[in-house]
C-alpha cells in the first residue's frame, strides 16, 4: 500500500490533495495520546465537559460554508445538503452538551446500606465511517462518546477524509484537549483494523457495509468489545391506494435519489398497491424527471455524482438486464465542466419479487417498483430483504399506518414523510441492518458501562 492517498473531486474527476496514510505505528501512537486524554477529562466537572462541548458546537457554527464547500468539493453532495450536514453537525454537539449532567446513575433500595449505579465512560472509542455521509455520521458517534467521557480516534473513509480532518483542527481551535478527538485517515485494513485490535480501544462504532461490518463484529468479539454497526439497508416505500397519491408520488424521488442514492435509509423500493399501481407510476414519472441532477456547487442541485467511478460501475451493474421504466437526467461527458464525473441519471425500475434489484442494496440513484396485493402483502413484500433499516408507509386510514409500522421490522419508519433522521430520536437497523441505536435520549449512555457500588451502612 502507497504512504499517500489522492482524494479526488467526484464531480469532475480532478484530484484535490494526497493524505497521508496512518500506519499501525501511527494509530498506536494516537490511541496512547488518547488514552492520557481521555483520563482528565473524565474527572472534569460534568458541567466543564458540557461547555467544552458547547464551544465546540459554536466553531462548527461558525464554518459550516467552509466545511459545507469541503463536502461538496470532496463528496459531491449538493451545496445544499451540505449546510445542513455541517449545521447538523453542530446540533449534535449541542444536544449531548446537555449529557455530561444528565448521565444519572440510579439508587437502588437495598438492605444494610446505600446502593447507587454510576454511568463509566468506556475510555477510548473508536469510530469507522462510510464515505456517504461523513460529518454527520462521524458526529453520531464523536459527540455522545465524548459527553460520556470517553476519548475518540475517527477513522474517515478514504475516499472522503476532508472534512473529518477539518473537524479535528476545529476540536483543537474551540479548546477541546489535545488527543481527545483525533482523526486519523488511512486505509480500513489498516487503521480500521488497529481500532478493532487495540486493546485500549474500548468500544467500536462501524458504519459501513453489511459485510466489513460482520468482520468487524467478528474482530470486536475476539477482544470482547462491545460494537455498534450502522449497515446497508433496502427500504421500502409502501403507499396505500387510500394514501394521498401526489404527495408520495412528488416525495418519493427525493426519498431515494438524496445524496444520489448513497445513503443507507434511501426508500429503493416502491411497493405500491395494485388498484394505483399504474397511477402511481404516472404521477412519478414528471417528478423524476424534474429531479434537478448537476453541479453540486449550484444552490438549485438536488443531486451531484457517485462517489468513484467504480461505484459508478457497481451501480450500472444493476441494470443488467433491468426493465427500466424511464430515467431523469445527469451531466454527460458533451459537457466541457462535468464531463468527466462519476455521474449516473435517476433511474425507475419495474421489478419482480424475488430480483436481485429487488432485494440488494444498490447504493445509487435506482429505484425498484413492485405491486402488492393488500396489507398482509405489503407487510410480507417489505420484509422480503436481509436489511431492516428504513421505511415510509403512505395511507390516509390510522389503523393500517399502525398496523404497518408494527409488522415491518425495521429500525427507522415514516408515516407520509421520509423522514430518518433527527438527532433526538434514536437511529439503527435491525436484521443485517445493524446492531445498536445511535442519537435520540440514550445514545451518551450507550457510551458507558454500569458500575454498581454498595456502601454498607451498618454502624
Ligand atoms: P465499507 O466499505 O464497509 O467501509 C466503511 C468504512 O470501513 C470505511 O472507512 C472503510 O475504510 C472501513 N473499512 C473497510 N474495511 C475495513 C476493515 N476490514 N476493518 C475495519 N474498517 C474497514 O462501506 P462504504 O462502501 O464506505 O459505505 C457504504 C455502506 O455503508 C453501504 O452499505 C451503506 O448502506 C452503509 N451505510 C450505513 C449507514 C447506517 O447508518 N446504517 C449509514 C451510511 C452508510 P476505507 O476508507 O479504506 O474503505
Ligand atoms: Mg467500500
């Protein structure tokens, strides 16, 4: 393996820098800052932890159009998009700010004395992240750890390091301690690998595909160290023939298409009711086609590149022999400015249960259609997929949005929105969608391990 890495702007195919790789040496080296770190700051004041927090949250603030610019430029993701990411990244900061003094034990009546459960930090966390989403997937993990009184090393995915590396310089900047939150680039195999190996790295959190996270988990239980995975999904879009038909219709690009499609709750599969089946697909087709695909750079982009061009080649691989019901569009190589980026227009398939494109996750803006029955059928269909993820349920009537969402096992659903994400509710898989929630009330204590002390009282 080469020391460096080129990092390459996904919308036109130019290298923006090289990175230097870390090697086992060097990851070693951090996790030993991070281990004396991670020692001082646990005994700080909760309240002191909670400011350094605070303060971190207010730098981000104040760059998120710099770092905003850096993921448009690194991941090619919409200018948009990349506010909010920066921003959100900020709230998460400022939402487990309020952990350290909140991270209540329990007291617990017993006989002959006092009995009270204190919240430990585990001491250093190491955290893996996918190249989809990389600031605010790395700050579901730094940000409750941290709170918790934990240390963190932050393995970025090559293919997008920039931001992380921009967000541990502004760690320093807002005064956060040297060696609390380090960033250390590099290859999976490598620096991943070290984070699973390390006896001083306590915890891990894994987001990234379903079968690296299973070596990982694999990795984490030879050390007897407990794991986080954050996986690949495949999740359904179910819409009812009594559900509002235009607004699902005009949501749904949006549900899958986001980030291109590379994000883990994209709703790649539609299964609409066979009485609206034909409908449906009417109503979709105009909203595909005004999906705004190009230069992410441009405030009206809704969606910019892949993120490599052999991601670009896995996602085409799915077309193979598809029946495609019709495609948006995308920057072609006639044009002198984007020519060259890994781009790849909104495609809508028409599927049969049981296709490859109807239960693999494609990880790209490719859409499956299937028709189902009634709600028994729609509830089966979902759940036909390893992955348990995400999911939307589109219907006018109460009873059946609740029955829905009770019968599909996933970790994420949305009654008449798409909506995933928000940092105060919690976030994960189920099946081989994951293992452990982030975010919501819980996630700093998911950073902790129970310690439970009796004081004898006896005179
Ligand atoms: P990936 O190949 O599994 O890589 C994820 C991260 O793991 C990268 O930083 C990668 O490093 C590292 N890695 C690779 N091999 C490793 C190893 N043997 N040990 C430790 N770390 C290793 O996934 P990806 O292709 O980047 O991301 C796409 C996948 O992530 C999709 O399946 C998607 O659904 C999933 N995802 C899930 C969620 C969620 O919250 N559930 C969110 C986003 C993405 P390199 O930089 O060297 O590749
Ligand atoms: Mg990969």
């Amino acid at each position: 393996m080469t020391a460096t890495f080129t990092v390459i702007n996904p919308s036109t195919a130019q290298p923006i820098c090289d990175i230097t790789r870390a090697s086992v040496e060097d990851v070693d080296s951090a996790v030993a800052r991070a281990v004396s770190a991670q020692r001082a700051w646990a005994v700080l004041a909760p309240g002191a932890r909670a400011d350094a927090l605070r303060a971190f949250a207010r730098v981000v603030e104040a760059h998120v159009e710099e770092l905003a610019q850096l993921e448009v430029l690194n991941s090619g993701h919409p200018i948009g998009s990349a506010r909010w990411e920066a921003s959100h990244v900020a709230q998460v900061l400022n939402f487990y700010a309020g952990a350290p003094e909140r991270l209540s034990g329990q007291q617990i009546p017993v006989a002959g004395g006092l009995d009270v459960t204190f919240h430990e930090p585990y001491g250093v966390v190491g955290i893996i992240v996918p190249w989809n989403f990389p600031m605010t997937i790395a700050s579901w993990g730094f940000a409750p750890a941290l709170a918790a009184g934990n240390a963190v090393v932050l393995k970025p995915a090559e293919l997008t390091p920039l931001t992380a590396i921009r967000l541990g310089d502004l760690a320093l900047e807002a005064g956060l301690p040297e060696g609390l939150f380090q960033v250390v680039p590099g290859s999976g195999s490598v620096v991943g690998q070290r984070f699973v190996s390390h006896p001083d790295v306590r915890k891990v959190v894994f987001t990234g595909s379903t079968s690296v996270g299973i070596d990982v988990a694999a990795g984490c239980a030879r050390e007897l160290k407990p794991v986080t995975l954050e996986l690949g999904g495949k999740s359904a879009n179910v819409v009812f023939a009594d559900a509002d038909l235009e607004k699902a219709a005009a949501s749904a690009p949006g549900a899958v298409f986001d980030n291109a499609g590379q994000d883990c709750c994209a709703r790649s599969r539609i299964l609409v009711e066979r009485s609206v089946y034909d409908r449906f697909l009417e109503l979709l087709e105009p909203a595909v086609a005004g999906w705004r695909v190009g230069d992410p750079a441009d405030e009206g982009t809704e969606m910019g590149p892949l993120i490599s061009a052999s991601h670009r080649s896995t996602v085409a691989g799915f077309l193979d022999g598809a029946n495609v019901a019709f495609r948006g569009s995308a920057p072609s190589s006639a044009d002198p400015a984007l020519g060259d980026g890994f781009w790849f227009a909104p495609t809508v398939v028409l599927a049969d249960r049981g296709d490859r494109i109807a239960r693999d996750e494609v990880f790209g803006p490719v859409v499956a259609v299937l028709p189902f029955d009634d709600e028994a059928d729609a509830i089966r269909l979902a759940n036909d997929t390893i992955y348990g993820l995400a999911g939307s349920i589109w219907t006018e009537n109460l009873g059946r949005a609740v029955r829905v969402a009770r019968g599909v096992k996933s970790g994420v659903l949305s009654v008449n929105s798409h909506s995933s994400v928000r940092y105060s509710t919690p976030f994960g898989g189920m099946k081989a969608s994951g293992l452990g929630r982030e975010l919501g009330p819980d996630a700093a204590e998911h950073f902790t391990e129970t310690k439970n002390v009796f004081f004898a009282t006896d005179a």
